[in-house]
C-alpha cells in the first residue's frame, strides 16, 4: 500500500503515484482512497516493489495481504501460499 488520502490528491503526490506506475485507487470508506502498487503471489516480489515505492518517496508504504477480501496477516498468508 503506498499511502491513504482523502478524495483526490494534490497535483505532486498523484505524479510520484503516476511515476511508481502500475498503481490503483481503490476506495477504502467513506471519502477515503487507497494507492496499491499491484498484486503479488510473492512476498519477495512484494518487497521488491516496497523498495520501488520507497524509492518514489512513499517510504511509509507497506505490504498488507488479503484472502477473499478480507485482510490478513503477511505471516499467513505465506503460510497459504506455501501449501
């Protein structure tokens, strides 16, 4: 996740977001947006692309993992993907 904004964001952030590419806006709640620098099925390319966005200026970045939509822990989620 490279960050979480309200609405839209100021002109600079969206050409850092813009410059990392391959990112998308998807709407958290209510007027909250968040930026994902894509989808892996692997925790390495994962940090690999966290370097990425790091390197953009969006050093809070970080990696969260999902299953069937609901969020979970990075630990299991390798877990799973180890199986």
């Amino acid at each position: 996740q490279i960050g979480v904004w309200e609405g839209d964001v100021n002109k600079e952030t969206l050409q850092k977001i813009s410059s990392i590419g391959g990112a998308d806006k998807v709407h958290d709640k209510g007027i909250l947006y968040k930026y994902i620098a894509g989808k892996y099925n692997s925790l390495s390319e994962a940090k690999i692309r966290k370097l990425e966005v790091a390197q953009n200026g969006f050093t809070d970045a970080f990696i969260y993992a999902e299953k069937d939509g609901e969020r979970i822990t990075v630990k299991k989620a390798v877990r799973l993907l180890n199986k």
